[in-house]
C-alpha cells in the first residue's frame, strides 16, 4: 500500500500540487468488484483547498488515473454503518450517496479518523459521522498540553512536510555564510552551538538590568492607591450632600405627576361630556316636529322625516363603556324611546286614515270607467304616498311592530279596492265578448253577473254530416242572419282576441306599477335585524305566512325582499288568477278555437314578463293562467279527435270531402295566421302531428265504411284535398305528412282508373287476360292462336262485340258513373277523366301488341283506333 501511495503521490497529486494524507483501496457496494482508490488530498498554495479524489487504474495500462473529486466542505454524512461491530462497508454523503466496500476495517478506519482531523483542522464544519466508534474519534483529538498546530498533531497528520520557500532561503543565507557546512558538519554544528550560547547570556544581562526598574514601577504604584484613597473620601462626603437635594427633587417631581395626572383627567372628562351633549342632544326643533308636526303637507312631512333621523342617530350611537351607567343617559334614552313611540303611533294612525281615504276615493271613480274596459289608475296615490317612504324605512328599523301592522293594513284595503275593480274590469271584458244580445244569454251570460251557467260550446256540439259543408251547418244552427258562418266565426274571433290582448295589456302595467310602488314605498330589503319587543309570532297572510323569529331580543326576517313582495301581491291581487281563470273559460265556451289567441298571448306576455323578473308575482301568476290556457288547447285538439273517431256517413248520398278534413283545413289556416312568429310554435307543430294523423286514420275508417261511394274515390278526393291544403299552407312540420297525402292521392286515383276501365271492355278483358294466362303457362305467343277457346275465331268475335259506337257508348256510361262518384267541391272530375283516357289509350296499345305477338300475319285489328278513343273522350267531356 506504502509502494503504490508514493506511485500516486508522484504521478498524480505532486504534479497539481497537491499532497496524499490517506488512502483507502473501495468497491462500489452491490455491483460487479471494480477496485479503485479514495484518496484525501490537501494543496501545497495557500488557502488549503481539502479534496476526496477517486483514483481508478487504466484500462489500457498499469498507470492510474484521475477520475472524480469532490470538495471536503460538500461532504455532509459519513455512515460508518456499525460502531460496534467491525465492517469495511461506509457511505460517504455529497450530492447523493455514495456506498463504498473497503479492501479491509483498518483502512477505511485511518480513512475516516484522517477525514475526521482534516475537518477539525482546515474546514471546522458540522460534518455528521454516524455509526463511527467515539474511541476512533477521540484518538484523533489532541491533549490538554499539546492544543497548538504545530504540535503532535500536525506532526499526527503530516508524515514528513516539505520547507517552504522562505525556510529555503533561510537556511542558504546561513549556510552561505559558513563555506565549510556542508563539507564538516560538525564545525557547523560546534559553531551554531556557540553563538546560542552568546545569546543566552545576552538574555540573562537584559533581565538583570530590568529589576532596577520594576521596582521604580512598584513605588509609583504605591504614591497612585493613595491618592486614589483621598479621592473616595471626597466622593462619599458630596454623595452625602447630594442625598437630601435628591430627596427634595422626588417630591417635587411625584407633585408634578400627580399635577399632569389630575390635567389629563380633566381633559378626558370634558371629551366624554362633549362626546355624549354632541351625540346625544335632539334639537328643540326636531323633538315639535316628532310631537306636533304636521303630517298632510310636503313641508310637514320633510320637518318629520328629517327629526326622525335625527332621533334615530341620537339612539343609535355607540356609547363608551360606562356611559351607560351615568343617571343622564339613562334619562335621556328613555326620552328618545318615548318620542320614538309616540311618533311611531302618530305616523302608523296617519297612514292607516291615509289607506282608508284611498279605498273611498277610488271607489268614486270606478263608475266612468264601468263602461270603457280600462283599469282605474293608481298612480296620483302611490305618489302621495311615497312623500312617506323615508318615514316607512324609518318606521321599519326603529318599530318593526307598527310596520307590520301598517303593512297588513294596507294590503287588507288595497286587496279589497282591486278586487272590485278587477271584477268589474272582467265584467265588462266578458260582456263585450258575448254583447247583451241572445247569442251571450246563450253562454250563460246573463246582464252584468257575468257568470258562466252555460255547458259545452254548441260549436262544439255540432254534428258531421256525410257531404254537406260543415259551415253551412254552423250557420243555420247559430241562426245569425244572412251573415255566414265563416265570416261571422273571423269576426267573432278577432273581437275576442283584441279584447284578452285589452285584459291582459291593462291588468300587467297594473301589476308592474303595484310591485314597484311597494319595494320602494315598504323598503323591502333583506333584513338581518330589526329592533324590536321580544315575542315569537307569526304573521299569517292569505297569499302566505311572513314568518319572524326572534333570538335575544332581536327579531331576524326569514324571507327575503322578493318573497314579501310576492306575498303582499299575492294578497293584494288575490282576484286575478281566478278572473283570468273564469274569462278563459268563457272564451273557450264560446269557441273551443279561442284557446289558440289565448295560448299565443298568454305565452308572449309570460315571456314578457320572465324577462323583466321571473320570480315576480306577474311572471307567476301569467304561467298559472299558461297552464290552464294550454290545457284548453290540448283539449281543444283532442275533442277535434273525437270528433273524427265518432263520424257518421250518410248511407245514401256520396261522401265527398269529409267534414273534419274541411275542418282541419279551417284549424290550420287559422293557427297559420295566429301563430305567425308566435313563442309557442313547438305547441301547434306537436298538435298537428296530432291532428293529421287522426285525419289519415279517420278518412281510411270512412272510405272502408262508405257504401255509395267507391273507397278509392272517398281517399283519393280526401287525400287530394289534404294534399292541397299542406301545399298551400306550408307547413314545415308537415312535410312528410305532405307527401304522404300526395302519395294516397296518387295510388287511389290509379286504382280507382284501373278498376273503372275493366267494365266498358270487359268481355275483351276477360278474353286477353286468358290469353296471358296461357303465355305464363309455358305456351309460346305464336301458338296461343291454336288454343281452340282462343283462336282467330273468337277472338273477331270477340272484337265485333266492341264496334266504335259501343265503345263510346260505354265510355260515355263511364263518365257519368264516374261523375256520380266524385264531389263538385273537389273539380277532381277532368282530372281523373284524363287519366281514364290516358289508361285506356294504354290498355288498348297492349291489346294491339299481344295481337301483333300471338296472332301475327292475321290482320285482326280493333275496330276503333287511338284517335277514335281521344275524339269520344273529348266529346264526352264537352258534352257534359
């Protein structure tokens, strides 16, 4: 180990200037046994720099090589892993850790004790040695008498130590001067000897001469105690002198303190004097103005309003602890709690006499307007009132008590005053629905009660006939003179739906103006506390329960400001969800179609008003009255359901277009029209759906049941007439509902040609399908002339039967059968006659052929051509 230090010392660490201390022969722990070398270095320049350098051997050679070094002051853990039991495993901590496995215990011992000294002696940092033996520490610390650096220990830790440069100068300036050293060491030697001695006896002279004078020293000394004795006898006789002045000065300054104690005193007394006269002092004028003011003029009111706050700050000041125990204050605050009272009373008995005065005053003018269909307006007495909203507020925050009971007041008149004036506003809505004359009896409408006795809408009750036109019914069942039904229907309709728009344009400005009045004139805001006498209670209110609690003395709101307004319009407007209700269901008495004006104006101003609040009492009573309108609608369309389910045909006249098919025609141009840009469309387009397919279902049950009229022809003029009426109307969600109907019109009209044509030919239709027949059999076509049912024979016979004269014969018996098929109401007559000839022109093209094909070379032919089918044709249609 000796052999392979000094290698490294000369080959590596000597030419960085550095010096080997200690060497350790490590393996990494748990990997495959490379050997290298850890080496503790210390520079030979100043400062010393301490390294732990890792050292391995080439791969390429027998020389070493420098691989990793790190700097002893990075190194924060060696983990010698057991004090007790020896192990050459230890970790030495710098960036992380590394683990090491020593060649032998003796090694990696010297190593630590050398990292150990190198720390105590150039680094002095807090290195932590774990699980490393104290008795190997305590080895490396030098003893009591041998603490210097350049004792033992240096010699400890240094092997040898080279001369610096200053030492080498020394030593040949020295040697310079005695030629003979190195070549006679000991006449060197003998000579330095001497001149030691020289110097030592130089030293004992020096000290000898020196006494003389310690001793000159030591008298000195002796003179300077004593002078040093007189100076503290002065010194205690002035502190004697100086007591009773000190004394003296004592007094003077505790009288002082006391004086500037007393001073701060005073002025802490007038400030709190001042504190309570500045907060506490209510004005001669206010406390008149809270006693007697005048609460009828805008003057007097201000006077009032303006005291009020005036005595409210004076109560609500934030007293100093204390304050509240002085005889003053106390009287003082129950002067404030007695004008607070008394006013409270005064100003509670004032609004109620002003709440009674409106409900007369109103009363007055319901008469002028018991004709026009307006509403009364409240807008002159919600502004005299709100001249009292400072002093509500105020009355809410200092006698929540009195402020509720004003506000029960209130809405116990107010609910009456609107409840006659809104009854009477619908009395005379309904009235100008229905008029005073026989047909508003009719609906149970009787002078100005305004009640419904009546039962189902006789519009409702008619019944579908088998062909006539359903408004002709209506017209003479409601016997309204010359006028016809339809244009009597519109009339009445549009009557109807300006006079819901006038109900429902009037009641919501009404409602609107009431809600704003009572947040402002009531200060309904959400309220934490409110001062005010302890008791648990409960207010109840017909449109629902303001509830109170109180904890402590202090009653806490439970609702919020919107929830007490809701509840006093609730109370207030009680009347209207049940007149609304009541008008809804005269209109729907009247005409069931109704429902589709009241569905598209109840639901724009429901929309209206969720846009403005949709918690208001507006927005929830309009989507209560939505509902009932909805429900009406839906049972408007379901009883235009049942109508069709319970149709009856006439067994002896033609069907032609069904009553209900005219119906829904009648349904959707007037929904069309109502619903244009409605909010509501998803309603209707859902109802159609409806509707159309109990139409489709309802005209397929009465084409199956018809007997005088063919089921081709009841489809194919009801389906034409539906077709028609999609087409026109343009109805998106009908599309396919569109096209289907075009598509039965089709397919019936091609049965009904079809199975027209076979009776005029009949007996050439019979003969040519059994010529087919044999064809399908297997029989070639040329040979179909040798069937003896089917020769060249029968089949002139068959020909001669059908001259020109029959065929137009026979045609013309065709035209007027299917005349007496069709409805004039459709004109579907040319059509289906151009689609006979049509027919007919191919049914007699195929004959043509199959002769040419089956009975080739005979010269058999019709005896009528195509031109001749297209004159009979055209002269049959002129001809009727």
């Amino acid at each position: 180990m000796t052999a392979i230090k000094h290698a490294l010392q000369r080959d590596i660490f000597t030419p960085n200037d550095e010096r080997l201390l200690s060497i350790v022969n490590v393996c990494k722990a748990g990997k495959k046994k490379r050997n290298c070398f850890l080496c503790a270095t210390v520079t030979t320049e100043r400062p010393v720099q301490v390294n732990v350098v890792k050292v391995k051997k080439s791969d390429k050679g027998d020389f070493y090589k420098r691989q990793t070094a790190w700097a002893l002051r990075d190194l924060a853990v060696v983990d010698a892993k057991d004090a007790v039991k020896e192990s050459p495993e230890f970790d030495l901590h710098f960036d992380k850790v590394y683990k090491w496995v020593a060649s032998s215990t003796v090694e990696k011992n010297t190593f630590i004790s050398c990292i150990w000294k190198l720390n105590q002696r150039y680094l002095r940092k807090k290195i932590d040695f774990t699980n490393v033996s104290s008795q190997l520490l305590e080895e490396s610390v030098p003893s009591g008498e041998n603490q210097s650096v350049a004792g033992g220990d240096e010699e400890a830790v240094d092997e040898y130590q080279e001369l610096n440069a200053r030492e080498e100068q020394d030593i040949e300036i020295m040697m310079e001067g005695c030629e003979y050293a190195i070549s006679n060491a000991e006449a060197f030697a003998e000579k330095l000897s001497r001149e030691l001695q020289v110097l030592d006896g130089a030293n004992i002279q020096s000290i000898m001469a020196s006494e003389k004078q310690v001793n000159i020293l030591m008298k000195l000394l002796d003179e300077a105690l004593k002078e040093v004795d007189q100076i503290e006898l002065k010194l205690s006789s002035y502190e004697e002198m100086l007591q009773s002045v000190k004394e003296q000065m004592d007094q003077i300054s505790e009288s002082n303190h006391l004086i500037h104690l007393s001073n701060t005193n005073n002025v802490k007394l007038l400030s709190e004097i001042e504190f309570l006269v500045n907060h506490m002092d209510l004005a001669k004028g206010h406390i008149k103005a809270l006693q007697e003011g005048d609460l009828t003029s805008s003057r007097g009111i201000e006077a009032c309003t303006n005291a009020a706050d005036a005595l409210l700050q004076c109560m609500n000041v934030a007293l100093r602890p204390g304050h509240d125990m002085l005889h003053a204050v106390k009287q003082q605050q129950q002067r404030f709690s007695d004008l607070r009272e008394q006013f409270a009373r005064r100003l509670a008995s004032h609004l109620n006499s002003v709440f009674v005065q409106q409900g007369h005053d109103q009363s007055s003018t319901l008469a002028q307007h018991s004709v026009e269909l307006t509403l009364p307006n409240h807008h002159p007495f919600h502004r005299d009132l709100l001249r009292y909203a400072k002093l509500m507020e105020w009355l809410k925050n200092t006698d929540y008590g009195k402020y509720e009971g004003l506000t029960k007041n209130y809405m116990d008149y107010l609910s009456r005053l609107y409840e006659r004036e809104i009854k009477d506003f619908f009395e005379v809505a309904k009235i100008k629905m229905t008029g005073t004359t026989r047909e508003g009896k009719k609906f149970g409408l009787h002078g100005s009660s305004g009640k419904l006795t009546g039962s189902t809408s006789s519009l409702n009750k008619l019944s579908v006939q088998s062909s006539g036109n359903r408004r002709s019914q209506s017209s003479s069942l409601l016997d309204m003179g010359n006028m016809s039904a339809s244009d009597l229907d519109v009339a009445d309709r549009t009557k109807f739906d300006k006079i819901f728009e006038q109900v429902l344009s009037e009641l919501e400005p009404l409602c609107l103006a009431e809600q704003d009045f009572i947040s402002k004139f009531f200060k309904l805001q959400q309220h934490q506390s409110i001062s005010g006498t302890a008791t648990n209670e409960a207010e109840e209110m017909d449109g629902g329960t303001l509830s109170r609690s109180y904890t402590s003395g202090v009653p806490q709101t439970i609702l919020s400001e919107k929830d007490m307004i809701r509840q006093m319009m609730t109370k207030i407007f009680r009347c209207i969800e049940p007149e609304l209700n009541n008008l809804i269901a005269l209109g729907d008495k009247i005409d069931s179609f109704n429902s589709l004006y009241m569905l598209v104006k109840m639901s724009h101003h429901v929309w209206t008003a969720q846009n403005v609040d949709p918690a208001s009492f507006l927005s929830t009573t309009l989507g209560n009255v939505l509902v009932t309108v909805k429900r009406n609608f839906d049972k408007c369309i379901s009883n235009q359901m049942k109508q069709m389910d319970e149709v009856k045909i006439s067994k002896k006249s033609k069907v032609g277009i069904l009553p209900f098919v005219a119906e829904f025609e009648e349904f959707a141009a007037l929904a069309e029209s109502i619903f244009k840009n409605a909010e509501r469309r998803g309603d209707l387009d859902k109802a159609y759906i409806k509707l159309i397919r109990a139409v489709f279902v309802s005209v397929e049950k009465v084409a199956n049941e018809s007997q005088k009229t063919p089921r081709d022809v009841v489809m194919m003029e009801n389906f034409h007439h539906i077709f028609a009426t999609l087409s026109r109307l343009k109805i998106s969600c009908l599309e396919a509902e569109k096209k289907e109907a075009k598509q039965k019109y089709t397919d019936h009209l091609q049965s009904y040609v079809i199975y027209s044509l076979g009776q005029p030919l009949e007996k050439l239709n019979h003969f040519f399908e059994g010529v087919e027949a044999r064809v399908a059999q297997g029989i070639r076509e040329e040979e179909v002339s040798y069937q003896l049912a089917f020769n060249k024979q029968e089949l002139r016979k068959v020909i001669k039967e059908y001259p020109g004269k029959e065929v137009k014969k026979g045609l013309d018996n065709l035209y007027k059968k299917v005349d007496k098929h069709l409805c004039e109401e459709e004109n579907l007559l040319q059509v289906v006659w151009h689609s006979m000839q049509d027919e007919f022109i191919r049914q007699y093209k195929h004959f043509e052929g199959l002769i040419a094909r089956c009975y080739p070379g005979s010269g058999i032919t019709m005896e009528f051509t195509i031109q001749d089918i297209l004159d009979y044709c055209s002269s049959i249609a002129q001809s009727h």
